[in-house]
C-alpha cells in the first residue's frame, strides 16, 4: 500500500525532509572572538569564496546572519562541507526522524509487493467462478463479475502478471487500461465502471505516475500503480453492481483455494505499527463472513444487509480527512460514507495537518468575506 498523499500517490519521496539550510556566520556573531580580531576579519572574503553574491553580502552585513538556498538532504551533511560556519537548526532531528521512516517503510513496502502479486494473481484467477456461486439476476451477476474480472484484471497486468478470470473477451480491455495507467496523462474514465456521473466523472490519471523509492525500480513502479489503482475504483452500497463485484471478491478469496489469505491481512496491518490510521480496504476487511458462498440469492435483501454491513464497516472512519482523488462534480461530502475502495490508503501526518490548517485558513478567509 502506498502512503497517500492522494496524489499516490502520497509520495514518499515528497516526505523527505529538506528544511536544513546551511547559514554563514559573521565571525561578529561568534561571542568568544575578541573584538580586535572581529574588526580585522575579512568576512567578505571568506563569503565570496562561498558563494554569495554582493546582494547576499549586503544582507549579511546588515542582519549578521543569512539563510541561503543550499538543500542538503542529510542532516549530517552540514558538518562536513567544512569552510564555513552552520546554524543547524532543531527540525534536522525531524530530518533524522523521516529518514530513517522512508527507509523503513521502503523495506516493508518491497515486502508488501511479493505478497500483494501472489494475492492478486491468485484472485484473479479465482474470479472465473465467482458467478457460479450466485443465483437471481442473471445479467446484473454477470455484470458484477465483469467489473471484477476487469478491475483484478487490470492489477495484475500492472504487476506484471497474466489476468485472468475466464473471460477472453476482457484481455484487449485490460491491456488497454493498463497501458493507459502507465502512460499517465490525461483525464478518463474508463466504460467498464460505468459512464460518466457528477459524483465521479473521471480519474486523473497523472495520479498513476510513481513518485519517491516508489521510482527507483521497474518492480516498484509497478506496485505503486497497481496499489494506485486498487485505492482509486470505488465500491459503493448504493451501486449495485458495485456492491456485488465486492462481494464477489470476498467469496472468490473465502471459496477458492491456495490463496494465502492471512499473509495477505499481515501485509495490510503493517500500518498500524507506524500509528497511521485510515480508510480500511475491502479486500482485507471482509465486511460479511459466510460459512458458504453456494447458491446465495441475489436479491433485495441480500444488498441490504450487504450494504448496511459496509456502512458500518466504514462509520468509525467517516471523519477522516478524505483525499479528492478523482475528478467529480459533486462536492466531497456524505455520499463517501457507504464507499469503499479495495486497499486501504492512509495520510502521513504531516499531510493531515496540512489539510487541517488549509481547512481552518479556508473557514477564516470566509467568514471574513
């Protein structure tokens, strides 16, 4: 799973703290210097050879102290450019904190990858007799499993595996959707999830574009669109096809075998560890257990309990901060409350804070209007 900073993409390499700047000193400001010595010191030297032009020098001269423009991406990094003196400030231990974060979740996220491709392969195949397991309404089951087949589908395309799912008329549809996925431009939405609606007009696909350790390799990439994509399609309880392609995926994983289910849940919880809460996915949460998934009878009541479970699977988490991560015309708002997508996505908490001061910043500027 990507840590969102919906974008994907919320990434990890915008986590990177880079807030250290190198600032040269007047040796005036250097207390223990005797004065004579503070008076003969020639500074401007010492500052040109470093790098300042003559407007920086003014500056310097006048306020004693300078922040340049020099990023350094350690903390550490400022003790060894030698030549000059450094104020480092306290927020390199934040620095310090990120670091040694990314390169953590780096390890757990390559980890996260074997596991979510076998997961994926496996369910994907699974899915082609999914729809054996249903009786009702023939055309909207087979509708369901479509979108399933094709979303599973799409996945494992992007991690590199074959789709499955038993339905050949679907592979040029995958492919296609997938290559559009790892070209990351534009704006679409594409025909197996239904047209165009005010409340989900389009993806932004740009959102597909790896970012961070996410970037550093062609497996890795691959998991970050995939995860990506997997975040992004809703489910959502008032949709009935929606409704059934979920529940259709929970039957495939509860009915078929050989799919590693609790190495699967072990991966998804990692997040727990790090404290970061969010949006739980449908893949892992399992809304409704059934001893059986044989013959059940779609009909009336059947979305109804469905529906009501997924609404209480998502109530403790109806005031997280929402990312507005697909292009809609309807405002974020109440109808999030009975969707669900299939992997759980999270905020880092700088992100949530941020949001929460633009929030705070937005309801001021309005109410001084």
């Amino acid at each position: 799973m990507t840590v969102t900073s919906y974008s994907r993409a919320f990434s990890l390499g915008s986590m990177m703290m880079r807030f250290l700047r190198a600032a040269l000193l007047l040796p005036c400001a250097v207390a223990s210097a005797p004065a004579a010595e503070i008076a003969s010191a020639d500074w401007r030297q010492e500052a040109t050879k470093a790098g300042l032009g003559d407007a920086e020098q003014t500056l310097l001269d006048e306020r004693k102290v300078l922040t340049s423009r020099v990023e350094l991406k350690q903390c550490f990094s400022a003790y060894l450019r030698g030549g000059q003196r450094s104020f480092v400030t306290t927020d390199a231990v934040l620095n310090a904190y990120h670091v040694l974060f990314e390169e953590t979740m780096r390890h757990a996220e390559s980890r996260n990858e074997v596991v979510l491709r076998k997961h994926v392969a496996a369910l994907s195949k699974a899915l082609g007799m999914a729809g054996k397991l249903f009786t009702g309404d023939a055309a909207l089951i087979r509708a369901a499993q479509r979108r399933a087949v094709f979303v599973i589908g799409v996945a494992a395309r992007l991690l590199g595996e074959k789709p499955d799912g038993g339905m050949a008329d679907l592979m040029p549809v995958i492919e296609s959707e997938a290559t559009r996925i790892e070209k990351a431009e534009g704006e679409h939405k594409p025909a197996m999830l239904g047209a165009p609606e005010p409340e989900f007009v389009a993806f932004d696909y740009t959102l597909f574009r790896p970012a961070g350790f996410y970037d550093e390799s062609p497996s890795m990439q691959r998991y970050f669109r995939a995860v990506r994509w997997l975040q992004l399609v809703p489910f959502r309880a008032g949709h009935r096809e929606e409704l059934l392609a979920g529940v259709m995926m929970q039957a495939a994983m509860d009915e078929a075998g050989g799919i590693e289910e609790g190495e699967f849940y072990e991966s998804q919880g990692i997040w727990k560890e790090f404290g970061l809460e969010g949006h739980p996915g449908w893949l892992a949460a399992h809304a409704r257990r059934q001893e059986t998934w044989r013959e059940v009878e779609v009909d009336d009541a059947f979305f109804k309990a469905h529906a009501d479970d997924l609404r209480q699977l998502l109530a403790p988490h109806r005031a997280a901060v929402l990312a507005n991560d697909r292009i809609r015309e309807a405002p974020l708002s109440g109808e999030r409350s009975g969707e669900i997508r299939l992997l759980s996505s999270v905020l880092l908490p700088e992100d949530a804070m941020l949001r929460s001061c633009l929030k705070t910043l937005n309801s001021h500027s309005e109410a001084n209007r």
